[in-house]
C-alpha cells in the first residue's frame, strides 16, 4: 500500500481521540479557555453525562467577529506569540492553553457552535461546526456585554465506535463534576456554577484571592471538616513556591482521591505528589491511610514543561529532586508547628458513638424500684439491699476501678522526673527563659492545653480537665509517640549504628536500577545501608542499619531501586526504619493496664504538649480526644 497523506477530516478525527477522550476532557479545555480569557465567572452545563449536550458561559474578553473562522483551526491561537525572529517560544508558557487543537477536535466528533460578543464591540457573532464541517459566521444573539459560550452537542456522533467505550452517563458526570471541582479550586477569585441534567451542582461564589479566599474555597468544595483541620503551608526554595494547606494525620481518608496538585494554576496528576506525601507523612500514617492535601507550586515556565501530553495532565521537572523536596520539607515543618494537635473529627467521632438513654430501668441492680416509682423516683428510698464488703473491709470490684485524682494542685518540679523529656513544657504564657513552671502569678493545671489529671480508667485512659472541658488520652499511645519522637532525635544527631555483613552481598538488578540506587550510595550511607556500584547491572552490599537485625537485603534493595524508579527518594529505607522504630517505642513505653500515680498522669500529659506530633500514635491513630464543655452539654441536651 503506497504512502498518501490523509484527508483533513480524518486527521482531525485522529487527533480529537488523543486531546477528547471523555465528555470531562471536552470540558476541561472549555473552561480553560475560559480562564485564559480572562473570565471571573464561569457557567457549565452538562445533560446525559456531556455526551447530549455542553454549554460553557465565560464573561472573558471574548472573540472577534474575524477571529471565529480560526478558533476552529487546527494550531491556531491566541497564546503564544513570535519574536522578532519569528520564533515561538515553548518554554515559557504561562497560559493554561496553548496547542490550538481543543476547539477543532471538539468540532469534528460533535456539534460544535460558538457564540461570541469581544470587548467594546455591539454585535455578537456565531459560528457553527458540524463533524468537521465549518459553517460561515453568522450574527447572533448573545446575552451578556462581552465574553463567550461555546455549545456541544452530540459528543461522539462523527465516531460511533468511541460511543461504545464511554462509561454510563452518570459516572461521565461524576467525572465533568471533579474536573470543575479541581479547576475551582486553581481559581479561588473566579466563580463557578455547575448543572447537570437541569439540576445545580455547585455555586461556587468568586472569593477573595489569596490563602483566605483558597481556603474558603477548599472547605466548599471540601467541607468544613477539611477547613477546621487543615495546615497552611507556605514555603520558598530557589525560586519555587510552594502554598496551600494540608490536613493533619488524623484527619486521614482510606484512598489518596483528596490529594490535589496544581502547578502555575494548572490541575495535573503527578506521581512525585504521592511519593511526596507518602514520604512526608511517613512517620505518622499506615500504609493503609492516606493524607488530604490541595497543594500549588508556583515556578519560573522555564523550570518545567507542560507540554508533555495533549491533554495536559501531566508535567515535567526540570529538577523534580528540588520539587519533591519542598514539599516534603514543607509539609513537616508544618506538621511539626502542629504540635500535639489532633483533628476535630476525633471529637465529633467521639459524640456520635454516644447514646442518649430516656431511662434507666433496664440498667438498674437488682433491688431497684418499680417502673411505676422509678418514672419520678418518688418512691424510692435507697437500694433494697448494700453489697457486702469482703475481709479486708474493701467493697467487691472497687479494686478494679484505677487511680482516683481530685483537687490535684501545682506539684514540684521534680514530680515530673517520671517521664523524662528533652524538651521543657513551659505553662501557658511563660517566657521560654524562665524555668519550668516559674512565673510571676502561679499557673492551675487545668490552664495547661491538655489540662490537669483528675482519673485513670482502666489502667489505661487518663481522664483530665481543662478549664472549658475535659480530655482523654490513651496512655500506651501517647508515651508509644514520645518514645519514639525521642529515637528519631537521636537517630537525627548522629550517625545510624550498621552491621557489617559477613559476607559482602550481591544484588543483582536491571542496568538502570542498579545506577540509580548506587547513585544515592551517599543518602542511604547516612541511613546505615553501604553500596556500591558492582559491574553493569548489579550493586554490593557491604553493610545494613544494625536496627533491622537479619533483614532481607536482596528484598530491600529491590524495593529501594523501585521507589527511586516511581518517587525519587528510598521510602522502604526509611519506613523500615520508622517500622522497627516503632516497634521499639511501643515496647519500651508505658503499657496499657498499669496504674500510674498523679505525678505520672500530669508528667505525660506536659511532655505531650512539648513534644511535636503528639497528637496521633505511629500508625496515624489518635492519642487523645478532646470534648469542650459545649460538646457535653449538647450531649445531654442542655444546648
């Protein structure tokens, strides 16, 4: 068969599979165009899944009457501009569009029409393409001053076979739904309505630009749980900005679908975003939970290419190592000026597990009163009959109940000496260079954040008042977290003790991973794992971080060679380490079932307020919930 070129149709037809996969693809490009045009109000409209009908309305500049015949052009657009050489530079792209291919493509799959009225001009112009074929501009009724809308009927009709693939219209919708939801959240200052099938989705009002307005944003799109437990990160690192907010360790989901990047104001899916965050909240989450995070990067063009896929979902970096370090760095320097704060979900967790009784006759002992009497408790006079007490004079099952602390004041500093911190808990508005617990007027315990120990229950729940309501906390868990805060400190300022191998041990691995694990033989020498490069596709292990005992080392480089591969960075490493770690900590703390005096209590409660990340246990559970006075008496119906 000879070699011939293909009609025009045909090519436009090829390329629309690549640039319109989906309904939600369609979308996309529409309302970028939209944000490109400067638009702060953006209307969508969808019915049967996008696939019967679109409609974007933008109050952008608009589109002249002699520029509608090229907007439906293949590479032709008003985003890039020659110099005075003529050359067009791809490097800097600052627009969310750029390759001219969306309104043509969109064109010759479907029925496409485009109604326009430009800036300071009286008449508005339409033009209408059908699979492909270009009907002249016509005059045209439009609503607003200036701005755009653009009109798809019949997605797919010019491709029957791409028909059959399409998933139903509800899960299409879903899809156009989320596309909005991220481009709003890129575009806090631009408002947004969305109807699907005649029914309203979203009203997103524009809000102020900035990290008030984005936040206000996040929570409507989010809900206000992610606004109340959420972390404002805001860091700067050669010329790369990283903001946005990211949600504490408790506040975690069961799947990564709330973790959102954006790059120069452009919604994208990268890989390094979940390397990033697995490896920020690495000491904090199992493997199983997964943080919430809406994270923008803002670059020099120059630094990373968007022009990577037609669909530009996806960018590159000119230094990802750089990028991935921002955001790990910032997003512990955040958790750690979190301190022990724990999510407010944990509360309302808490609450919603209570049951509210109408009465009480079904709980009572034996020798309890009528249920005619027991209505007003009119008449009853007392219990029919007393327990009796046992030899040594104690009641049956009062030695079950644990440690009882009422009225517990101010103690001396060396009551504290139970559970030794490196940090010094300093009472509420104390200078730092004043000695723990001195201060000009003497501080209550109940004034402290976790407040002053009154119970233990259980051997196992510390029960303590605070002055606007009350806290437990999970003794276990919340010395497991101190502990193990106290190993990474140690860890941190030296370097981690190895085990030489008796026997130097070859790994053998692809040519590419082999480089790239002796590559980072510097960083993981500073983890305790000693490689070097051995021949074309294959490293040597000489020695391991003693904390792992008899570990798998052929299994460990394999697992570090793929996560240099997909993230950049040796996670198993590191989370083996954190693992075992752990397992110490949770060893060598204070268990469960043991009574501890009030000194004890108090003397974890203060090292928990001392100690960053304290909060949550190792593995992302909470160590304390906290109720504020309210919270109780809406439980017991006085609010």
């Amino acid at each position: 068969m000879p070699i011939r070129r293909l009609p025009p149709e045909t090519v436009n037809r090829i390329a629309a599979g690549e640039v319109v996969e989906r309904p939600a693809s369609a979308v996309k490009e529409l309302v970028e165009n939209a944000l490109d045009a400067g638009a702060k109000r953006v209307e969508i409209q969808a019915d049967g899944g996008g696939l019967a009908r679109i409609l974007i309305a933008d109050d952008g500049k608009g589109i002249p009457r002699d520029e509608l015949p090229l907007a439906i052009e293949r590479h032709a657009t008003s985003k890039l501009e020659e110099d005075d050489a003529g050359d067009v530079d791809l490097l800097r792209i600052s627009t969310l569009g750029f390759r001219g291919e969306a309104l043509p493509s969109i064109g010759s799959v479907a029925r496409l029409t485009i109604s326009s009225r430009a800036r300071d001009v009286a008449e508005a112009f339409a033009v209408t393409v059908e699979g492909g074929d270009q009907r002249p501009v016509a005059p045209a009724a439009f609503p607003g001053p200036h701005g755009a809308r653009v009109e798809v009927r019949d997605l797919f009709y010019a491709t029957p076979a791409r028909l059959k693939f399409m998933k139903s219209e509800r899960a299409e919708a879903m899809a156009i739904s989320e596309e909005i939801r991220r481009q709003a959240m890129a575009h806090e200052d631009v408002a947004f309505t969305l109807d699907l099938d005649g029914k309203s989705v979203l009203r997103l009002p524009a809000e102020q630009a900035g990290d008030l307005g984005r936040l206000k944003r996040l929570a409507a799109l989010l809900g206000r749980d992610f606004e109340a437990n959420a972390l404002l990160i805001d860091q700067s690192r050669d010329g790369v900005r990283l903001s946005g907010y990211a949600g504490l360790p408790t506040y975690s989901r069961g799947n990564a679908a709330h973790q959102y990047l954006f790059v120069n104001g452009r919604p994208v899916r990268d890989r390094l975003l979940q390397g990033a965050l697995r490896g920020a909240y690495a000491d904090f989450l199992a493997r199983d939970r997964h943080p919430a995070a809406a994270l923008f990067i803002d670059i020099d063009p120059l630094m990373v290419d968007v022009n990577v896929h037609p669909a530009k979902a996806e960018v590159r970096f000119r230094d990802p190592a750089l990028v991935r370090g921002l955001i790990v760095g910032a997003l512990r320097h955040a958790l750690a000026a979190a301190g022990h704060r724990a999510s407010t979900t944990v509360a309302a967790d808490v609450l919603s597990g209570f049951t509210a009784h109408s009465g009480v006759q079904s709980h009572l002992p034996s020798g309890s009163p009528s249920s005619e009497t027991a209505r007003g408790f009119s008449g009853w006079t007392g219990w029919t009959s007393a327990p009796a007490a046992t030899s040594t004079g104690v009641l049956p099952g009062l030695n079950e109940r644990s440690v009882r602390v009422e009225g517990f004041e101010d103690p001396s500093p060396s009551a504290y000496s139970a559970f030794p911190s490196p940090h010094s808990p300093l009472p509420p508005h104390s200078s730092p260079d004043a000695p723990p617990f001195a201060s000009a007027a003497p501080v209550e315990l109940i004034d402290y954040p976790l407040g002053a120990a009154r119970a233990q229950l259980h051997g196992t729940y510390i029960v303590a008042q605070t002055r606007d309501g009350l806290v437990v906390v999970d003794q276990h868990a919340a010395h497991e977290r101190l502990v193990y805060e106290r190993m990474k400190e140690q860890m941190a300022g030296g370097a981690v003790t190895r085990q030489a191998l008796l026997t130097p041990e070859v790994v053998e691995l692809d040519p590419s991973e082999a480089d790239r694990v002796a590559s980072r033989a510097a960083e993981l020498a500073e983890l305790g794992l000693i490689v070097e490069a051995f021949g074309g596709g294959a490293v040597l292990v000489r020695e391991t971080p003693a904390l792992l005992g008899d570990t798998d080392v052929q299994g460990l480089i394999r697992d570090i060679a793929d996560d240099l591969a997909e993230h950049g960075a040796a996670l198993s490493l590191k989370e083996r380490m954190a693992e075992v770690c752990g397992t110490m900590a949770c060893h060598g703390s204070v268990r469960a079932g043991r009574v501890l005096s009030a000194p004890e209590m108090n003397a974890l409660l203060r090292q928990m307020e001392a100690t960053p990340h304290s909060g949550q246990c190792n593995h992302g559970r909470p160590t304390y919930v906290e109720l504020k006075l309210h919270d109780l008496e809406r439980l017991f119906g006085r609010r």
